[in-house]
C-alpha cells in the first residue's frame, strides 16, 4: 500500500467507542451546565431558552441511558422473584 494511501486510510480510521459510563459522565456534564446558565441571570433570555432546551433533551437522554443501564438487571430481578412467588 503506498505511503498515501497508508495516510488517507488512517484518516478515516474510527475513534473508539466510549463506554457507557463515559456517555452517562458527559450527559451528567451537560446537565449541570445548561443548569449553570439557567440560574445565571445575566443571560441574556435567548441563551437561557437555548439552555432550557438543551437540559431538556439532556435529561431525557440521561434518563433513558440509565433506564438501559440498570433496567435490565432490575427486570430479571423482578422476574426471578415473580417465578419463585408463583411457585
């Protein structure tokens, strides 16, 4: 492979993918943020809605990222003490 090609192919390369903690540390990071900005009253009103948005789909990925974190563990939990009730 020619020495250019070695550089365009590395260029494409893909990062590696983070972890879920990583992902629940940014979103957490953008959360306290966007509530940062909120809570400052020097802002101008067009920032804190533009805040107000983005805690919002912030929050909501959060939440869902949790739900997919512990919901399946906590699912299997319920079920294992629903089979042994029926029992």
């Amino acid at each position: 492979m020619p020495a250019q090609a070695k550089t365009a192919h590395k260029a494409r390369k893909r990062r590696k993918i983070g972890t879920l903690k990583q992902c629940k540390a940014r979103l957490w990071a953008a959360i306290e943020s966007a509530t940062r900005l909120i809570e400052d009253e020097r802002q101008p009103p067009e920032i804190t809605l533009k805040a107000i948005h983005a805690l919002s789909q912030s929050a909501s990925a959060f939440a869902r990222l949790n739900d997919a974190c512990i919901g399946e563990p906590v699912s299997e939990a319920v079920a294992k003490q629903l089979a042994e009730n029926l029992t």
